[in-house]
C-alpha cells in the first residue's frame, strides 16, 4: 500500500512538473492539470470533461476573500452552482511561508469552520496551475464548458471593494454566467477584471 502511494504521489509529481499551456482565451479549450486536494487525493480536470466547472482562486487571509466567505456568499454561489451538477474545484496557489498557503489538514478546518461548498479543495503550493491559467488575484473565478473551452474569466461581481455592504447591490457574474450557460444562451459578460489580493506565488 505504501509502495503504490508513494508511486502515486511520484507520478503526480512528474506530471505537475510539466508546463502547462499558456493563459486560455475566453472560448479557448483550458490546459488540463493535475493537484491534489486537501486529502492527498489526486484530481485531474480532464475526469469532468462533459460537466461545468467552476475554478475559484483562494486565499483565506486575503480581505476580499473574507468578504466572500465572511458574508457567505462565496458558500451560496458554490452551493447554487453544485446544486445545478457543477463541478466546483477551489485552488490555494499560496506558496509554503506566504500569507493563505495551508497543508491539506489546515484546509479541511478551513472548508468545515467556513462550511464552504466546493467539490474538491485542491492544493498548488508550486503555483503551476494558477500561473497556468493566468490566476491574478483571490479570488479569482474561470468557468469551464462541458466541451474543455473557458466560458467565462474574472471577478466574482461587479463591485471590487472588500466591502460586505457592497455584496447586495453586486452582480454575481458567475452566477450569471452558469444560468446563461443553462438556457442554451451566450454568455453576455465572457471577462471582466479580476479583484481581490494578488496571488502569493513561489518566488
């Protein structure tokens, strides 16, 4: 058993040592990727090809994310999009000794103390995936079609304050997004600009 663990965890290591392909497009296929999540379990995108997915970036000492997840917002939008057969994969591209990087055991108090949502909680402490798909800030959210073609990059709404009160008024463009997606539409706002704090990434 440990022998194919440790197996496991080499080959994880050699492909996430591959570079990824360059920041997709808005209606572009995304580079495939491979992390673990906050169990040691190795998730791979290409497994939820066919589904929706949603890619949030985290960081929980970041003020933006905690106006988020403090409110609950970030748990509801999670909630409403797996509720509908989304995949929802949070990503922590803090590296280790940086603000937000956690192990695996300190995001599984931070995904129950928060009762956050998401499908898997993964972990990218070299920053390979995040600087793969062009990931800025926390958050920073990507929504990928059941084809493997980005739908929608950017912000979660339109009110890039830290500020809870501003959350009421605020259109949840993800939200959006997936209810478009759902009707057969066009999504009408592909790509707006990320906000939040700046990704904590090796070097």
């Amino acid at each position: 058993m440990r022998n194919r663990m440790l197996a496991g965890m080499a080959a994880l290591a050699v492909a996430a040592a591959a570079p990824l392909m360059a920041e997709p497009d808005v209606a572009a296929a995304v580079p495939n990727f491979r992390a673990l999540d906050m169990h040691g379990k190795v998730v791979d995108l290409s497994a939820y090809r066919g589904k929706t997915v949603v890619l949030e970036w985290n960081n929980p000492g970041c003020p933006f994310v905690k106006k988020h997840y403090g409110s609950g917002n970030m748990q509801k939008t999670q909630a409403a999009a797996t509720a509908q057969g989304v995949v929802w994969l949070t990503i922590n591209s803090g590296a280790p000794g940086l603000q937000g990087h956690m192990t695996g055991p300190e995001a599984q108090k931070f995904v129950a103390a928060e009762k956050a949502k998401p499908t898997a909680y993964l972990l990218d402490p070299k920053g390979l995936v995040g600087k793969g798909y062009g990931a800025r800030t926390t958050p920073h959210l990507y929504i990928i079609d059941g084809q493997g073609r980005l739908a929608y990059k950017g912000g979660i709404d339109d009110r890039p304050t830290a500020d809870v009160a501003d959350i009421a008024g605020a259109r949840n463009h993800v939200l959006a997004a997936l209810a478009e997606m759902r009707a057969g539409k066009p999504v009408s706002v592909p790509e707006t600009r990320p906000y939040g704090c700046s990704v904590k990434y090796a070097g």
